[in-house]
C-alpha cells in the first residue's frame, strides 16, 4: 500500500521510511537515530515504508498514493492540494495538535475527506475540540515499536519510583509531590528518582528505564504515550488520567493521594498483584499499540472506504 501522512502543523521536515529506516525527502539524510522512530505520530509512515509531507514545503513526493492522513489544521487550501497532486489517493481527515485548535478548519476538514481519525478511544474528542463529529470517524491510536523499545531500553527494574511532571501546557501537578512527600515520610523502600537530563524522547526514556514505577497525576485526557513505553518495558505507570494511561492502567488511574498510595503500597507487597498488572498493560500495549495492530487497523479502514462499507 502506497501510504503517506500530511500535515500544515509542524516544523518537522518532509521524510520517508525504508526499511525501517528514515531519510529526508530533500537529500536523502539518514535520521534514523534521531526520536522519529520512538514518537507515536511520527511513526505511522514507516508501517507501510511511507511518507510523512511537510505541506509547508514546496515539494512533494512523486508517488500515486492509494492513502493519505491528512492532518490540516491550519489551512484549508493544503487540502485542494493534496486532491489535485494525488487525484486517486483515499484522503483521511486526522487530528495532530489541540494547542491550536481552529473548529472552522478542522469541520472543513472533516466534512471534505473520506473519513476522520484520532488515537483516543476513551474520549469524545469531537466534543473536546468543539468540532462536529464526522459520518465516518476511525480510532486508530499512535503506534509504537515495541521490539526497538525493547531492544535498546528493556533492563533490570531498580526499587524506584520515577517522578514524571508534565511541564508543558499547564499540565505540571503539585500532586506529584504530596505522593512523593508521603512516601517517603512511611519509609517505603522505593528510591525516588527525578529527571535531570536534555530534553528530547530518548534521553527521557533513559532517564525512567530503570524504575520499577512512574508516578504521574496529569489529568488531562489526551496521551499517555509515557504508559505505551511503560507497559513495554513493564514499568508500571501510577496515576494519571490520559487515554493511553485509562487503557493499559485502568486500576492506577487518578490523582487522589491516599489512592494512589495505596496502590503503590498493595504493587510493593503483593508481587503477584504487581505482575498482573506489569502483564495486562503489556498483552493490551501488543493488541492496540503494536505496528502489526495499526497496519491492520489502516488496512481495514482503506478497504472499507474503497469497499463502501
């Protein structure tokens, strides 16, 4: 299947996947070790050695799509574009960003494509974003790459708990540290590990891998893809409220103290209860999240567009 995503909301230049590998569209630079391969949206194209398009550049690729992700959220016009560059290709509609949420733009895009997607299957997110809710609207979450995770990432769990604050959009939770605070005042054998390293994903992962536990208490209702890369590398994720987090922790899920305390207490005294929930988080992370979930979930929603079902 020829298979791009598209955008008009982002920075990111214009690249393509090959086996499993990522290069510029421009001069055929290899990005592979760069976060693309570890960052949910970014990591649809290389399921079917595809693309991602940059609308904001002025080339494109010279391929006969069969379909395109079309996430327009900033200009209507990047739309004709995409129909008339590739006049037989399915165009989905799809969400990318809230920050900058244009109801007008995203209605338009959702009543001119062939369908509309987002990754969030606990939330009504048509309602959240303002946006009137399509005839045809798909959840086909972010996929991962577990066994890359795995691969790089997958060690031996210390007796931690590492203390994720959500620093951006007004997310950080003072929560965070009353648990952390308690904690350690009940002399709780966990070591408390808090990140210092440069941003970006991979330094981050490094940072939490060896964590036995990831404390979160954002209750915003999108993400979680810190839970699809806990539940990989069975790191279990306490708190929190995003849709990744309700899905593969649906017992953690919250922010009230004593709860959670609780909680963490029963994973540190009962290793069976904490290997069930370590167990669970992974079976669901392969069945949702895993490429092989997504390639077929994009496969069945191009046949029954071209089907008419």
């Amino acid at each position: 299947m020829k298979f791009a995503v598209a955008t008009d909301n982002s920075s990111e230049p214009s690249y393509y996947c090959k086996n499993s590998r990522y290069y510029r569209f421009n001069d055929n630079e290899d990005v592979t070790s760069t976060d693309l391969p570890f960052s949910a949206f970014w990591t649809y194209p290389e399921l079917f050695d595809g693309y991602f398009i940059n609308l904001n550049n002025s080339t494109y690729p010279q391929e006969n799509f069969d379909i395109i992700f079309a996430a327009i959220e900033c200009d209507v016009k990047h739309l004709k574009v995409l129909r008339v560059m590739y006049p037989n290709a399915v165009v989905v509609g799809m969400y990318k960003e809230y920050w900058n949420n244009n109801p007008p733009i995203r209605n338009y895009i959702i009543e001119n494509t062939d369908a509309y997607i987002h990754p969030y299957a606990t939330l009504d997110i048509y309602r959240f974003l303002h946006s009137n809710t399509p005839k045809n609207s798909y959840v086909i979450e972010h996929p991962i790459n577990h066994k890359l995770i795995q691969k790089k990432y997958n060690v031996e769990k210390s007796n931690s708990i590492f203390n994720y604050q959500k620093k951006i959009d007004n997310r950080e939770s003072t929560t965070n540290d009353v648990i952390i605070k308690k904690l350690l005042d009940s002399k709780v054998d966990l070591h408390i590990s808090n990140y210092t390293g440069s941003r970006g994903l991979q330094p981050f992962i490094n940072g939490w891998k060896e964590s036995r536990y990831m404390l979160s208490t954002d209750m915003f209702p999108m993400g979680g893809i810190q839970s699809v890369q806990c539940a990989v590398l069975n790191t279990i994720m306490v708190g929190g409220n995003n849709d990744n987090h309700k899905i593969l922790f649906p017992e953690l899920v919250g922010n009230d103290v004593d709860f959670l305390i609780s909680k963490i207490n029963q994973l540190e005294s009962d290793l069976k209860y904490r290997k069930k929930i370590q167990s669970y988080a992974y079976e669901k992370c392969i069945d949702i999240f895993s490429y092989d979930s997504i390639k077929r979930k994009i496969i069945n929603l191009y046949k029954n567009i071209t089907d008419g079902s």
